[in-house]
C-alpha cells in the first residue's frame, strides 16, 4: 500500500478523463486510487466504488491494488454492512498480498466483521484473534484501533478488567491518536460495569478535560450527570432527587390521551398516542418537531440506530415501512393480527410479541420466522426492552417480574419487582439508560425502583424525590442520555421531565 494525500484541485482525473496513451499503469491506478478516495468522502459511494474495482479488475499488479481492495472491504462493512461481501475483499489481500502494508489493517477489519455481525457473544474470541495479528506487523498504524477494538470486545464479553488494560494501553502508549477518547469512555464504562461508579467518574471527567471539544466530551458529560445524580448526590449525604423542568411543556390543540409509550432518543421525545393514532416527536424544550401516523398502534421502541420501531396490530412500521409478519399453521401461513411489542437489534432481526400467539417470536430482517423466543411457552408480556448488547427484557403482565434474557435465549436475571426492599404495587413501565441501568416504574406508588447494569438494587425513587409529587398516575417512561427522565402523567395528561 501506499500512502495518497489527496487534495481539492481545479481539475480531477475520473473515470471518464482522458488518459495519454504512454501513461503507466501505476500512474493510471494511483489516479484511480484518488479518484475514489474523493468520491467516498463526498459520499458519492457508486462511483468510488467503481473507481477500486478498476485497479482491483485491470491493475491487480500495481502497488495500489491492496489499497483498492481494503477500502472496498471498508465500504461493504461499514456503508452496506454487507459481512460476506466486506470479508471477501479483505481475505484477498491476505491471499494475495499478505506483506503489503494493508495486511494489518485487513486483520483489524476482520476483526471489525466478526465484531459487529456477532449476535450472541460465541464468535467474539475469533475477533480479538484478528486484533491480535495486527501486532505482526510493528509500527503499522492501526495498532491504536486494534487497540480500542480489544478494549471494546473485552467488554461485551463481560470480561472489564482486561478491558480497562486494553482501554489504558490505548491511552499510555498512543495518547495523540483518535482512539484516546473513546478508550477513555471505555475505562470509565467497565468501571461503572465492576460497582466502581466513582472512578468511572474520575475518568469521564478526563475524558472530558484531555478532549474538550469532542464527541466524546458530550458523551462523557451524560456519564457524569447520569452518575452522579445516583452516586454522587448520596456521597454528599444527600437524597437522590429530580426536579420538575418547568419549561418543558409541550403545546397541543387538544391535551394529549391514552399515551401509552414514551421514548427518547437523540432526535427528540417520541410520543405514541393510541386514540389519534399517532407518533409525535417532541424536541428538549417540548416543541412539535414532527408527527406520523400509525394504524392502530400499541408499541413503541427505538433501537440502537435511532430508528423507530412501531408495533402496529397487524405489522411493525420500522423505518417509515410496515412488515408483516406469519407463523406456520396447518393451513398455511397464519398472518399475526394481534401485535403489541416489537422490538428490533443492531443486526436488524425483529421480536415480536402477538396476544394471540401469547409468545415473543424471533424474526429475521426480511420477516422470515427464526422461532419462538426463548421458548414456545405461553407469555403475558407486557413491556419489552433491549439493551445494547442484545439481551431482551420483559415484563411479565401477570407477576409484574422482569426477566432478562441473553440474545440466545439463556436467562440472565429475574426481578421480583413486588418483593424486596422497592416493593413495588403495580410495575407498568421499564426503561434503560446508556449505563445498562434498569428503571420501572409504578403506576399505583408513583415511584421508581433503578437497579444497576448487574440488575442489583441501587435506589427508589419516591413520589417526593421525583419532583416532590409531580407524578400522580405515571403510566410509561424513559431515560434519556445523562439519566433525565420523561414520564407520561395519566391523571395530568401531560409529558413530564424530571432532572
């Protein structure tokens, strides 16, 4: 591989660019290279793409072609997420050009295939043997990213100790380059996941210093609100409490009715109103910022890309686009008429609860059924929840119990919201934040019980620590990134924000 600084200039070599008849090959694939190179960062994907396959299809033997064929494994798995197609290319250069200089970076990406396309957590050792042999290579420079992505494996796998090593290794030993900020992000994440909140926050705090500016600054922010409100407030010996926001009020012609999901994501306050048949989406300060119709809806969720998944009685609306979905029956395919939660992963596969069916039934991204899940055993569900690394939660509508499940199935953790020290009455929500900390909510106490990312009790929250009796008859919630609450009022009719 080498290296090609690319430039803005007046005029650019494209595809279509007369090229002189005793031009060399090497100058005509570099040339290519560049062209590509500028299109992908326009985001003109077709014509970069184009440009790689040239020098991948005509020019195999020049010094750029291991180049070409990186970014075109680059751009299958990180614009496509097409796994296959992505692997394909970077196996080539290590097929056929496995001492080039893109060799370390084919093992780092590998290692980013496995990684992102791993459901259950089984292939995870195959992606950390891939970060592995970029240190073949010395001095290559995506030693950092291999780095991090060591750090980031370690800490699906549960594994937060070698993680933090991982993270710290990134931050002593290439302390200037991108990754630094989010390994520190990583560090103070694995310290929240090992019951050490208050040097997690020590290292959001730095994260934030060394990083001013950055997205992860903002990120580390969030952290820090979210953690010391539960940690920090009881340190000083103090209540954990969240204030009324007073001026977030959300205007309407008519008070808002029969509102039965409420979720935030970084685009706004997403409001589902059975009776007017309607998703709004309202901004921090309680302005309409948009609104969408649904046909007959009664779920609400956003996954891990921002998206809203609605579960519709007879489809789920997920990007703007209905899906049906059937289960076999003797007489053919039966269509589901009776939906009420969906939920959908990273990976695009999509859970569905039927009251009919009275299971959560696994679906593929096209509609296709995997299975029941976890089993065929009858359920009254009635909430659903997924946190970031796949595992689903659900609230059983006859026992008000959350159970947590693996993405395989596997039961991780059941909480027995009625016994223990919350004691709750009537749990009728559940809620994550970005820590993995679970929130439920009662309907007939108005109070909050909040475990941590290991499902273990953290705090109540009473009606007078939620602004001092703001909430009556909360009937669904959730957290927004730095552990701001928005709660709907059934006897107010009103969206609440606690902070």
């Amino acid at each position: 591989m080498v290296s090609i600084a690319v430039f803005a200039v007046a005029v650019m070599v494209t595809p279509g660019a007369s090229i002189s008849q005793g031009q060399a090959p090497s100058d005509l694939a570099r040339q290519h290279l560049e062209s590509g190179i500028q299109f992908y960062e326009q985001q003109r994907y077709n014509q970069a793409l184009n440009d790689f396959q040239i020098i991948v299809t005509s020019m195999a033997t020049s010094e750029y072609a291991d180049d070409a064929l990186l970014r075109i494994g680059r751009y299958y798995l990180d614009v496509e997420e097409n796994f296959a197609k992505s692997k394909d290319s970077l196996d080539s250069i290590l097929r056929g050009y496995p001492t080039s200089d893109s060799a370390p970076g084919a093992y780092y990406y590998l290692g980013e295939v496995t990684y992102r396309s791993d459901r259950t957590g089984r292939t995870l050792d195959d992606a950390l043997a891939n970060y592995q042999r970029v240190f073949l290579y010395p001095g290559n420079p995506w030693i950092p990213a291999a780095l991090y992505s060591t750090g980031a494996a370690l800490e699906r796998q549960g594994r937060f100790q070698e993680a933090v090593d991982a993270y710290f290794q990134v931050i002593v030993d290439h302390p200037r380059s991108e990754w630094t900020g989010g390994a520190r992000l990583g560090v103070g994440r694995s310290f929240v996941r090992q019951g050490n909140p208050v040097e997690a926050m020590a290292q959001f705090q730095e994260a934030r210093n060394t990083h001013p500016e950055s997205r992860e600054a903002e990120s580390a922010l969030d952290w820090l609100t979210l953690l010391f409100r539960l940690y920090g407030t009881r340190m000083l010996g103090q209540n954990v409490t969240f204030r009324r926001d007073p001026g977030f009020n959300p205007v309407l012609k008519d008070k808002l009715n029969d509102v039965v999901a409420i979720r935030a994501s970084a685009a706004g306050i997403h409001v589902l109103e059975r009776d007017k048949k309607r998703v709004m989406t309202f901004d921090r300060q309680g302005k309409l910022a948009g609104s969408q119709q649904a046909v007959e809806p009664f779920g609400l969720f956003v996954d891990a890309r921002g998206e809203l998944v609605v579960a519709n009685e007879r489809a789920v609306t997920v990007e703007g686009k209905p899906v049906t979905f059937a289960v076999p029956s003797e007489k053919g395919p039966k269509p589901l008429e009776k939906i009420r939660l969906a939920v959908r992963d990273r990976l695009g596969e999509i859970y569905v609860y039927d009251e009919n069916e009275k299971k959560l039934l696994r679906f593929s991204p096209s509609g296709d059924l995997v299975g029941p899940f976890p089993d065929a055993t009858p359920r009254e569900i009635l909430r659903v929840e997924m946190d970031p690394a796949g595992n689903l939660l659900l609230l059983d509508k006859r026992d008000r119990d959350v159970t947590v499940l693996s993405p395989d199935g596997k039961a991780i953790a059941r909480i027995q919201t009625q016994k223990g020290q919350w004691s709750l009455r009537k749990a009728v929500d559940i809620a994550l934040d970005p820590a993995g900390y679970l929130y439920v909510l009662d309907e007939q106490e108005a109070k909050i019980a909040v475990f941590d990312a290991s499902y273990q009790f953290v705090t109540l929250l009473t009606q007078q620590n939620l602004g001092g009796g703001a909430l009556t008859k909360p009937v669904t919630l959730d957290v927004d990134a730095s552990g701001d609450l928005y709660v709907y009022d059934e006897k107010e009719k009103a969206i609440i924000h606690l902070h």
